[in-house]
C-alpha cells in the first residue's frame, strides 16, 4: 500500500496516553498516485501509555516517536508525513529540536506542536484558540501574523490550575487551611484521605510528596474532588470553580497579547468528562470575554494531527 497511496500519520502526546491514527490516500505526496479524499482508508489506530514521552530530550522524544510509527503500522507500511501535538512541548525551540530529529530518523516531511494546536485542526477550524484540561491544562492560539503564543503548562507542582492534578493539589491546599483553622473535616477530607489510603488530613502533604510522577499520581485522584462537590462538600466546589476561572484566564492571557479568541476549542480528560467544570470555566469565560464562543471538541484530537500531516504533502 505505501507504493501507491500516501499514508498520513497523526499523532496526540497526552500527558497520560497517546493516540496515533494513520489513514492512507487523500492528497499524494511527490511520485505517488492521486488517491480521491473520499476513499481515505484507515490503516492504524492505536492507544497506549505515554511512559517513556521526554519531551525535554529531543533525540529521545523523536526516537520514542519513531519506535511508536513502527509499532503501530503494519509491516513494511511507511509513513509519507508524520504531524505530532506533544504534551509538554512548551516552546516552538523545543517543537523544533523534535521535529528535526524526527525528519532525520524518518526522511519524511515532519511537523511537531503542543498538544493544544490539535483541536482547532480537529474541529475544523483555520484559526481558533485551543484550551486542553486532563491531567494538565494548557491553551494556545496564534497572532495574526501567525506566530504561536502558550500559555499555562507548567505542569502539576507548579500550574496546570483547572487540570486533574491542579485540581488534586488546590483541594489538598484547600483541606490544609481549613485544618488549620479548625473545621471540622468534610466529605473532600474523607474522600481525598481514602483516595490517598491516608489517615488524617495532615498525612495528605507527605502523600503528594511521595509522587515520582505528580501530574498522573494526583490526577487520577480527581474523580474523588468531584465526587465530593456532589456529596455537598462547599470546600470542592470552590475548588472547581477556582478551577473553572483558571481555565478561563487562560484565554484571557491569550486576548491579552493579541491573539484572536472568537472560537476557543475546549478538550480534555477532565473538563469535557466533569459537567460542574466545564460549566465553571464557560460562566468564567462570557464575564470575562463575551465575545469568546466556546466550542467542546466533539471528536478526538488526534484527527487535528492527522490533519496537519495532510497539510505537510
């Protein structure tokens, strides 16, 4: 099949699992024959973990990339444009050290992004901000003159508000002052101690200090955050509301510097899944910007990367 029909091939970082879609035909690449867009076959979709992703490390990100293509094709399959949106790739320096030591494994057209400039692609759109709240939270869109501009990302220790594990980290700070001014524990305190398979309240710092990976370790206690605003907790619920404006300041920094915020595409493992945040991050954006339109990503983000591979041919 590589002989004749060009095989695009996408592929979504997350912070915590990794999506790679490949489909073949569409626009031909140099030497290969015109396939018609309508007869795209699919030709690998594949899930897995994003352990081993060290986007920091070039050479290694691009060698974990190309074991991941070889992985995931069929044998003897090879890709004609390889488009990647990479969780914690923070800077187009950083994107761009990636992306050339892909093409030089690969010798194919190349394109590596932060994992936020899939969803404008995915939905369709030329042009719109992109806002991811899962394990982490990011947003991203570009200037007129089409530079991109980042913002937020800086991971669970130090950001990521409005994401799992910021979430995680502001409902234990959150639980801390409350101790410490002597309320009495709520359903957030039993929830995140049972979470934690902790004792007390005070045990929850040692706890989150104990994560070798923080983002993916105090992510996946959020479900419990949320179970607790259910149960009524007053503390939860100001946790995610919190979490809520902070998604939306998000686009505000964006509008800030000059970036057109008309269409902002939301996904993520979090906001798209918990109604109570997603509601908090839409009321945080229309008071702050009522022109912004909010747009939930109804299909996975990945089809913005094979997009951008299509566009590489």
């Amino acid at each position: 099949m590589q002989d004749s029909t060009p095989i695009a091939v996408g592929i979504d970082v997350g912070g915590t699992k990794t999506h790679l879609r490949a489909e073949a035909g569409g626009n031909p690449g140099p030497g290969q024959s015109a396939v018609a867009d309508h007869v795209r076959m699919s030709v690998a979709d594949h899930v897995r973990m994003s352990r081993g992703w060290r986007p920091h490390d070039p050479l290694s990100a691009a060698a974990w990339l190309a074991a991941l293509i070889d992985e995931a094709l069929p044998q003897g399959a090879r890709p004609a444009a390889v488009a990647v949106g990479g969780h914690a790739c923070e800077t187009p320096r950083q994107c761009e050290e990636i992306r050339s030591a892909l093409h030089t494994l690969l010798g194919v057209p190349c394109l590596v992004v932060g994992d936020a400039e899939l969803l404008a692609p995915a939905a369709g759109l030329d042009k719109g901000v992109g806002l991811v709240a899962g394990t982490g939270s990011v947003a991203v869109g570009r200037l007129p003159g089409g530079d991109t501009v980042q913002v937020g990302g800086w991971g669970a220790v130090l950001g990521d508000e409005g994401g799992s594990a910021g979430l995680v980290r502001e409902a234990a700070r959150a639980l801390w002052a409350a101790h410490d001014r002597g309320d009495p524990p709520d359903a957030l305190a039993a929830r995140l101690i049972a979470a934690f398979g902790v004792p007390e309240v005070p045990a929850l710092g040692a706890a989150l200090e104990s994560a070798t990976q923080p983002s993916s370790e105090w992510g996946r206690h959020a479900p419990s955050v949320f179970a607790a605003a259910e149960d009524g907790s007053p503390i939860a619920r100001r946790v995610i509301a919190e979490g809520g404006r902070a998604l939306a300041s998000l686009v505000v920094r964006l509008a800030g510097r000059g970036v057109p915020v008309d269409d902002v595409v939301v996904a993520g493992s979090t906001v798209l899944v918990q109604p109570a945040l997603y509601e908090a991050f839409t009321g945080a954006l229309a008071e702050a910007l009522p022109s912004a339109r909010p747009r939930p990503l109804r299909v996975p983000p990945v089809e913005g990367a094979v997009a951008l591979a299509r566009s590489l041919r």
